[in-house]
C-alpha cells in the first residue's frame, strides 16, 4: 500500500487547479451568483500564522459547496497594503514601505496558495497600487463635490510615537493599537468625511442585516443615538445662557450643579478673576487626557469650580457652574445639568466635592411630598419611575413628566449621536495621497480627475516627524494651480487606510478597469456580498465605513442597493497552546508553513474547523493535528478496497452523513460536519463491503474539506474531470428517518424508563408499551391517571 503523502499530492493539484481554472468567475451567465468574501488582510512581515487561515478555510468550503450546487461563485483576494504596519516595520527595517510590501505579499501568496484555497487570483488587487488608489482618489474627490468631504480644525486623538493622528476606533484604552503607545489630544487642521448626515440610516439598516447581533450592538453604542431636550440656564450676573442637552428633562428639579467640558468657550467667559489660574492649569492637564481616559466610568472624578453660577429653570435656585474633564465637548453641547441622585457620574463627583444630592424619582407609586431621600442613597438612581420633590409635577412617571417639564421651562426637543465624522487625515507617508491643491488665489481646488492618480513620491525620508513626509518631496509639493496657472501646493497628508478598504469589495469585480471603478452591469450582477467572514474587531471602523461608502454610492446613483454586506459571520480568535494570543513578543506564534510541512493542508484545514464552532475562542492543540491526520490516513485506506457490494445499512449511513454534513455546511457548523465525515469513515472501515456509490459520494462531500486528498482519491477512481465539477449529492428522505427511537417515559415530568420503539408509533401504541412495563407500573398501579402527554418518537409524560 503507497502511504498518504500530502506533501507529493497537494502541490500537483494546486497547479492542475490553477491551470485549469477551476476558481475563476464568469461575469453573467446563466447560473444564480454567489459572492463570498474574506476581510483582506494587511500583508504584515510576520506573514500568515495559523490563527489567519481560519477564516480563509470557512469561506473557501462555502465557495466549493456552492460551485457544486450549480452557482458562479466569485471568491477574491487582495491585500490591505497602505497603513501603519506596513509602514512602521519599512521604518524599523530601514527599507522603502513599498518594497518591504511587495515582498510580504509575495509571502502571503505563497502561504494562502499552500493551503489549497480557492480563490480567483485574476481578481487580485494590492490597494498601494496606483491603478487600485485613483479610485479611492476619486472617491474621495466624489465626496468633495457632494459637501461630504471638509477640512477644519479640530482636537485629534495624536500618537506621539507614531506621530500622526489616529480615529477614535484606534485608540484602544487610550492607547494606540499599533505602538500601544498612550494617545494625546492635539488640535490640528484635518480631512473628514461627514458620516453623521447618515446616522439615522446606518442605526435603522442594522435592525435587517442578518449580522451577528453582538456586533450590531457595538455599531448601535457607537452611533450613539440620543432623544432628550435642550435646556438653557441663565447666567447669574450675565446674558448669557449655558445651553444643556439632556436625555432625563424629568429629572430637572434634582439639577444641583451645571458642569461644562473643558475646552467649553464659555469657560474663558465666565471664569471668575480668582479662579482663573486654577482653572487653567486644569483645562491643560485635561488635554493631555484621552477620550478613554476622560470618560471611564471607574475614574476617580476630578474638576473645578469656575466662581459662575446660573439658574435652574425649574427651581429658580442658583446653582454653581464647574469644568471636569468627564464632560465632552463633542457630545451634546459640551455642558451638563448635573443630578447626583439619578446619575452615577454625577453621585460621585457630588460626594466628592459635597455638592448636594436631591432625589426626584422614586421607582415605587408611593409618593412622598417635600422629603428629601437622597441622603439614604447609596448610589445614583438611575431608572423610571414616580417624580417626586418637583412641585405640580409630583406623581408623575418619568415619561409623562420629560414631556410636560421641557415644555414648562421652554426647552426644545433635541435628538443626538455620539457617532463623529470620519477623520481620514494621517501625517505619514504610506498611504493614498490626498487629491487636493491649495492656491493663494484660488483656495482648495480639487485635482482634475483626468490627472488622477496623484502618485506617491518616491524622493522622500519616509520617517514620521510630525507633518506628512510628502511635505519634504520637491517633485510632489510644488505644483501649478488647475483653475488659474499659478504656483500652489498639494495637500501633504494622506489619507486613512480605511478608506482604501471602505469600498475595495467594488474592485474586486472589474480590477482592471482603467475608465470606472467598476462597471455598472458588474455592480447589478455581483452585488451586495452574499457572505463576508471576518474579525468582530472591526465592528466601529471599517464595518461602519463601508456602510456609509454604499449609502454615498446608492445616493448618487452608482449603486441600487442598501447594505454592502448582506450576511457577515465572525470567527473567534485561535490563541496559541497557552492560552495567550500569539503574538512574536510572546514567542508563541505557530506558523502554518511548519504544520503544512509535517501533516499537509488538509489535515491543518480540517482541523481548523474540528476544534470548535466557528465564532468560538480556541487554543491550539498539536496533539488535535495529529488526531485528524490519523482520519485522513483512514480515508486514504479506503481506496484499497476492491469489493464494492450492496449493504443498505450503509447506505442510510451515508445518506444520513450527506444530509448532516449539507445541513451543518450552510449553517457554518463546520466543526459537527467534520465530525460526521469521521464517524462515518470509522462506520466503512469495520465493515468488509463498501458501496462504490456510497464510497463516491463521501469524496464529494469531504471535497470542501480537504480538497487535495479527495481531487486525488477521485482520480484513483478512473475520473478524467475534477471532483469540483460534479454536482453535490443529494440525501434520500426517507433513508435518512431513524426506523426506532429511545422513548423518554416520565411520570410527572420525572423520568422512569427509556424504551425502544418504533419511530412512527402513534399514542395509544405508546400507552401500551408504557403500560406494559414492569418498571413503570410499580409507579402507576393503584393510582389514577389524569393526563398524558405524548411527543411522536420523543416522550410520553404520565400525570398521576
């Protein structure tokens, strides 16, 4: 017998399936599409380690069973290639970004290719690639016509070690997620793309996207949508009013305090002579602060008292006005009213200080007139309930009173979001070059499409230094004006690698198009993605951003549909075999050229998907590998056999393995089909006989599995076509029905008994065999029987 050797078998096959080109999409035709996608990835230098591949493993069994089903199937790679790490590791190395970039993708092919994937690469994009980034150029200059793409100034979230700005989704616990470096806030002339015109589009599209429901829930904090009122608070001793966005109006009359945001202009206006240096020396401290930082709930609560004081609308009592750095000046209108008793924030902050603490809502229906509970409190309360201490709004619920008490004291109903537009400026230099010239005479002025792409310059230190690297490129900087001849100068930032991304699912179907985007009759033949697999971490950034890309697009007329993405599955994290994320710090990264190496493709893909549901977190197991490889050594013995006879008892097994392993392929439950596969191989391999057809029809379905071992065994049958052009199996109904079930007997709702039966048994056959059990009638003899409960083929429930 010639041994199982993956490492002969699995490269042959991977040319054989190249050359044939049994992976590339047909644009139209007859047969219904399928687009099935991958988050591309960054082509980092590390390359792939064998957490990567899970994924690309998931989606490339959804590809080759739908190709067997009669679908064009498009499955894509390309390569996230502009960014930080890319650039930081050149940097690092001392080597041009992009030529340590197109070594890692070489890598990365290699990689992705040994793993037996089935992706067009005709398809492949590279978004450093100037054909790929004057498109994301256009894009952007498409926004700027539209009034969605602007530049102000603005406080930015500043890695000082990476020098640039990062977006609040990069700022992990107030730290850069790149250098894990702590974030600062910088205030800097930057671009955006106005995300919140559609807020209430991207908060209302989530309730229809079949999305895992976790990860809509992140997008819904992120947006951040708020319904409350407006207040305004006279200034004691001024005409000015503090405005107040709240979402609890009803609790107004427990206001004790108003506390502004630091960078609040009408700090400097109200501030008090002696108070000043105090509060300066504050708001200093509070900029140093990120975002994270400043709203942690668990932060010990720190602020000044400005000497203002302004009038409670509802009280007429004058209250003092303080800054703390836990008010944003992005949310609302960077000023609280402050109530102690029904907000944690404020509880604490007022126990700090001494400020008083006055409670207005009591969550039982009695009510207690004139009484001040707040000093039995705890902690805030923060529910619905009865107003109380609110004068003739007594009595009232919470509901009813918000209404009634922004009316009373002239307040304006008033929705917001936390959601901010899309800052897409970086002050680096590997990434897509922003389209857009100043002129002293003519101001910002869009590059002319027809001179697109804006190429990055080559003739640059490309270290940061705290302004984009391009500023330093005499070729790139000093330009003519397009409208009026003059000298001018292009923008020297370059643009967020989530707008490369936020839209290169549209490439992926006309990569070579040179005069659009892409063509409109590939826009309304592939899309939207039919399935999309891939990290939950990128819920709030480049989920969001292609949402909003596609909103863009449809309203102006380039696409007719909603939603990018109609399905999107997550799969979990692989953690190394201590349990840790691997990582090269850790020393515990496993890489898959060193698994493929020594147990093959197919052993690692099938194990990928043995160890557990797909969404799971798993550790890595090698003694697992060499379980699945000992199953595939199986398989591979089974081609010896030479009598191929009729056993019907195998072939329900095998009907039942095709309806399971289908069933648990379309529900993403890899990790029971696999299980199936095996029990089923272990069923053949203590029999003598194995049906040709039953012995065909396994290699099928392993196929999407371990395609390498299954296109081979296939041959070894005499086949000329490959295994993927056959058409999936299809399961016989009535062999795929248990013929005898366990029976649960229970007798009031305690089980008693277990009995074998036929699956079809109607109840009065039940009752029979019921009452025909020794067992059961020591516990039903003398007594009288008031109800039975009967589930065909499941249980029958006694009540005595």
């Amino acid at each position: 017998m010639i041994n199982y050797d993956p490492q002969k078998i699995e490269p042959k096959w991977q040319k054989k399936w190249e050359k044939l080109g049994l992976n590339q999409a047909r644009d139209f035709g007859k047969k219904p599409k399928y687009y099935c996608l991958d988050m591309f990835p960054y082509p980092s230098a590390a390359g792939l380690h064998v957490g990567h591949p899970e994924g690309y493993t998931a989606t490339d069994i959804l590809s080759r069973y739908k190709r067997m089903n009669g679908f064009n199937v498009l499955h894509p790679m390309g390569w996230d290639a502009f960014g930080l790490p890319a650039e930081n590791y050149a940097i690092k190395m001392k080597v041009n970004p992009a030529k340590i970039t197109k070594e890692n993708i070489k890598n990365f092919t290699r990689q992705i290719k040994s793993l037996g994937f089935s992706y067009d690469w005709n398809r492949e994009i590279n978004t450093s690639d100037p054909d790929y980034y004057k498109w994301t150029q256009w894009l952007f200059l498409l926004l700027y016509k539209n009034n969605l793409a602007y530049k102000k100034k603005a406080p930015v979230n500043w890695c000082p070690h990476c020098q640039t700005v990062l977006a609040n989704e990069q700022v992990i616990d107030g730290k850069c997620e790149r250098c894990k470096n702590e974030v600062v806030q910088k205030e800097l002339e930057q671009w955006f793309f106005k995300v919140t015109k559609y807020a209430d589009e991207l908060l209302n599209g989530l309730d229809e996207l079949d999305w895992p429901e976790p990860l809509k829930q992140i997008q819904r904090n992120w947006i951040g949508k708020s319904a409350g009122a407006e207040i305004d608070f006279k200034v004691k001793g001024s005409r000015q009013a503090i405005k107040v966005f709240t979402t609890r109006p009803d609790t107004l009359f427990g206001a004790t305090y108003l506390v502004l945001a630091p960078e609040n202009s009408l700090v400097q206006e109200l501030v008090a002579e002696d108070r000043k240096q105090e509060a300066e020396k504050y708001i200093k401290a509070a900029q140093k602060k990120s975002h994270l930082e400043r709203t942690d709930l668990a932060k010990d609560k720190t602020g000044v008292f400005i000497g203002a004081y302004a009038v409670n609308p509802a009280t007429n009592q004058e209250i003092p006005v303080w800054i703390s750095d836990y008010v944003m000046m992005d949310y609302g209108t960077g000023a609280i009213m402050a109530v102690p008793a029904h907000d944690q924030r404020d509880f604490e902050f007022a126990k700090k200080f001494k400020l008083p603490i006055f409670q207005v809502i009591r969550p039982d229906k009695e009510v207690i007139k004139g009484e001040n509970q707040a000093g039995a409190l705890k902690e805030a309360y923060t529910g619905d309930g009865q107003l109380i201490n609110s004068g003739k709004f007594d009595g009232l619920k919470a509901e009813q009173a918000k209404k009634e008490i922004t009316k009373a004291v002239q307040g304006r109903k008033k929705t917001i979001y936390k959601i901010r537009d899309w800052l897409i400026s970086r002050q680096r230099y590997w990434g897509a070059p922003i389209p857009i010239i100043y002129c002293d005479q003519c101001g910002q002025v869009p590059v002319p499409e027809k001179n697109l792409p804006v190429i990055l310059p080559d003739d640059v230190d490309f270290k940061p230094t705290g302004e984009s690297p391009l500023v330093k490129s005499k070729k790139f900087h000093n330009v003519k004006c397009p409208q009026c001849g003059g000298a001018a100068r292009r923008e020297s930032d370059t643009m967020d690698t989530f707008v490369c991304s936020a839209w290169y699912y549209f490439r992926y179907l006309d990569p070579r198009n040179s005069q659009q985007f892409c063509g409109q009759k590939k826009i309304k033949y592939w899309l939207p993605v039919d399935l999309y697999i891939g990290g939950a971490e990128h819920a709030a950034g480049h989920l969001i951003y292609s949402r909003f890309i596609t909103k863009v697009l449809r309203d102006l007329g380039y696409v007719g549909f909603e939603e990018p993405f109609l399905k999107l599955v997550n799969q979990g994290l692989i953690l190394a075999e201590d349990g840790r994320k691997m990582s090269k710090s850790l020393g515990n990264v496993i890489n898959p050229d060193e698994v493929v190496a020594r147990y093959g493709a197919d052993t690692m893909r099938m194990y990928e998907m043995f160890m557990g549901p797909l969404e799971d977190t798993k550790p890595w197991n090698a003694q697992g590998m060499v379980g699945v490889r000992r199953f595939l050594d199986k398989v591979w013995s089974l081609r010896q056999t030479d009598n191929y006879v009729e056993n019907k008892e195998m072939v329900v097994v095998t009907h039942k393995t095709i309806n399971k392993v289908t069933e648990d392929i379309k529900n993403f439950k890899f990790n029971t089909a696999v299980s199936a596969l095996m029990i089923w191989v272990n069923e053949m391999t203590a029999k003598d006989h194995l049906l040709v057809l039953d012995y065909q029809n396994f290699l099928k379905i392993l196929a999407p599995f371990a395609p390498h071992i299954a296109e081979e065994l296939w041959s070894a049958l005499g086949k000329k076509e490959s295994i993927f052009q056959e058409s999936w199996p299809k399961h016989d109904d009535r062999l795929t029905v248990d013929q005898t079930v366990t029976l649960i007997v229970q007798i009031n709702g305690k089980v008693r008994d277990k009995i074998e039966a036929k699956a079809d048994l109607t109840e009065e056959e039940a009752k029979n065999l019921v009452y025909g059990s020794g067992r059961i009638k020591t516990y039903i003899e003398g007594k009288k029987i008031k109800k039975i409960i009967y589930i065909q083929g499941r249980l029958i429930n006694i009540v005595v």
